[in-house]
C-alpha cells in the first residue's frame, strides 16, 4: 500500500473552498481549485510515498499492481481516474464517445498531426469516458435530453418568436433535427435567439412560475456568462437533476451533460476526451459532438446504493470501475478486492491494515493498494473506493 500525492487542477468554474478544507488548506484559497486527481492517467499521474508516479509503477509491475484480470481486459494501465470535483461555477455542456468513436477519431488527428497538447485537439486518447458523479454536497446537472413532449412545452412556453424553428424542428424530427439545426444559426441569429430566450426565462423566474423555473433560472444565468451561445437553448431541453449529498448519476458513452453546481466524488474511465457543445471558452468541435451525442429522450435515474462488500456499492453497467462509499466504525472491516484500488479519506480517520504494514490516512489524503492485497481498516472514517468492475 502508498500513501499518494495528488494534483490539484485550477479551473476557472472551480471553488476556492471545498478541496482546499478537504486538504487542510488555506480557505478561501486564492484562486479555485475545481479538480482533485487520484490516479495513474498520463496527464496527472499520483505520486507513490515513495516518490514514484503510479502509472510508472504500473507499467513496470503491472500483473502485480492490477491483477492478471484487469491487465488480460484493459492492458498495463490502471482503468479508472478518480477526482473530487467541486464547481462554484457551471462546466460546459459536453459529452464524451464510445471507444470505437474514440478510437476512430484519435486515429484520424494523429494522422492529421494535431499536436496531443493543442487546444483544437478534440481526442486526447483512445478511450472512452463513462462516469459516475457521487454527491458531496448538494449538486445540480443537466444529463440528457428530457421527454421531446416536455421540451416542446418548455420551449412553447416561453412565446419567443425566435423559437418556432427550434420547436418545428423538435415536432418534426425530434432532437436529431433540433440539435443541428441549433447550432447551424448564424452567430447573429443565434445571439438574438439567446438574448430573446433568457428575458423571457427570466421574466417567469421573477413571477414565480413554478414550472421549469430551475430550467428557466439556469438558461437565464447560462446567457449573461455565456451570451449568444446555443447552449443555452439546448439547456432547455435537457433533464434538470438535483442530488442530495448520497445520490449519485451515471453518464455513459453520448450522454449530453452540464454539472452546474456542487461538489461531488467523480470516477470514469481514465480518459480526457470531452467533446464540448458550448458554455465553455474552451475548443468546441461541434461537428464531433453530433456524431457522439445520444439523442435518446427520457428521464436519467438517480443512483441509490446497495449494500455491498465493504460498503454502499453504486452500481454501475461498466467494467472500468466500481465505486463505494465505506462507512469506518472503530472495528475493522475488511476492503480487499480483486481489483486495485483507490481509497480517499473524507471524514476522520482511517488505519489501513495489510499483514505487512499499516497506513493511516486523514481526510483529504488517499492511497493506492495492489489487486488482491489482505486489507482491513477502521475508523472512524468516511472512505470512497474506487476499484473495477471486472467479473
């Protein structure tokens, strides 16, 4: 078992308080910290104790640090990353493909010589990224596309004249037409659109209309940082999602999604491919997004735990990972598994025992143990794991 050094990733739309307390940090800090990287991704890569990166380790030793399982199914790599997310502000509206998407499109700009470090580079890698976003805290998303029947009566609703294309397309030929159609406006189309959308939004908002008045809010908020940008009408027709601290969502491969607010525990497959659709300043490779979107419509389910080895397992229809949260008393329990293994601490204290060695870990500090390896721990403690998800 290690002891792991993690990076810290100092997005604008980051908070400056929730992963600095989660540190020890000074808080606020002076500016925001919105990711906490746990894990072996080339990017970011956790440092062992003893001074290590873990995808070094694990490209060295990988049968022993991953397990014969995980190496015969994903290779010498560690298959998952593992990061605490906290937003003050909303990300972009993004999505992420299929490995054979991914595969594909990596293919096509390496042969087209896109620098890997460009920021017009759409694939960073060859993998897919599906993720689960555990709450910490309460947390709003918008994931996936809502019932057509309600995104036309939310988009009706508003009687902005500019909208009847939008909602013809949607009666039409659904969200395969509006989309495109969308983001195919011209930009001074499109910023009228916008403009003329988020006052009426924000006139419901101010008579306290209680249908759609989160959806409304958001697109209203969404278009004085982001003015001008078909994000915010898109915005519109997505679900709208609050967890409570416990609840969790899954995103798989095309799922259309903007988390808006919150901190939570996030784990996906370890990749960094995210094709933006807009809300962002960052590169939108619009054309891509339409090929990877999932434009299926209906209600995206809240994740509630089962009772699992070890903890409160979510559940989720991917072999990359596998995530729990472990409640520590002052007995031991134990947290082997097959897979190997992150464990973060965020409340109290863990001592983690193996018959070689015991690691304690406070809050904020985490730890990487080897596929297999005897583990028991006690607390009190709060400790997420992440690990796979291998039969």
């Amino acid at each position: 078992m290690w002891q792991l050094q993690n990076a810290v990733r100092h997005y604008p739309w980051g908070s400056r308080t929730v992963i600095p307390e989660l540190l020890g940090l000074p808080s606020p800090a002076d500016r925001p910290h919105a990711e906490l990287w746990m894990g072996a991704h080339p990017d970011e890569p956790s440092v062992r104790s003893d001074g290590v990166p873990l995808d070094k380790a694990i490209a060295e030793e990988p049968e022993l640090l991953l397990g014969p399982e995980v190496v015969n199914r994903f290779g010498a790599r560690l298959p998952f990353l593992m990061k605490v997310l906290a937003a003050d502000q909303p990300l972009s509206l993004q999505a992420h493909p299929t490995n054979e998407q991914a595969a594909a499109g990596f293919a096509a700009e390496e042969a087209a010589g896109v620098p890997r470090d460009s920021p017009t580079r759409t694939f960073k890698d060859r993998s897919h990224k599906p993720e689960i976003l555990l709450a910490l805290t309460p947390f709003e998303a918008l994931c996936g596309f809502r019932p057509v029947e309600e995104s036309l009566h939310c988009l009706a609703k508003l009687q902005v004249p500019e909208l009847k294309p939008t909602i013809a397309a949607l009666a039409r030929g659904g969200l395969r037409a509006a989309i495109p159609q969308l983001i195919a406006l011209s930009p001074e189309n499109r910023g009228a659109l916008v403009d003329a959308v988020a006052e009426a939004a924000a006139g419901f908002v101010a008579a306290h209309d209680p249908e759609f008045i989160n959806t409304y809010r958001w697109a209203a908020s969404l278009a004085e940082t982001y003015p001008g940008d078909p994000g915010v009408v898109i915005s519109l027709m997505c679900n709208h999602l609050k967890l409570e601290p416990g609840e969790a969502v899954f995103m798989p491969a095309g799922n259309l999604h903007a988390y808006l607010s919150g901190a939570g525990v996030e784990v996906m497959a370890s990749s960094d491919n995210v094709l933006r659709g807009g809300l962002t300043g960052k590169h939108v490779d619009l054309a891509a997004l339409i090929e990877v979107l999932d434009f299926t419509d209906g209600r995206v389910p809240v994740l509630h735990p089962v009772l699992g080895p070890g903890g409160l397992r979510y559940p989720v229809p991917v072999e990359d990972f596998d995530l729990t949260r472990c409640q520590l008393g002052d007995q031991a329990g134990t947290l082997t598994t097959r897979g190997p293994q992150l464990l973060l601490c965020t409340e109290g204290t863990a001592v983690l025992s193996s018959a070689e060695e015991s690691l304690t870990l406070g809050k904020g500090e985490s730890a990487f143990v080897p596929a297999g390896t005897p583990v028991s721990a006690h607390g009190p403690a709060v400790l997420y794991r992440a690990t796979t998800n291998v039969p």
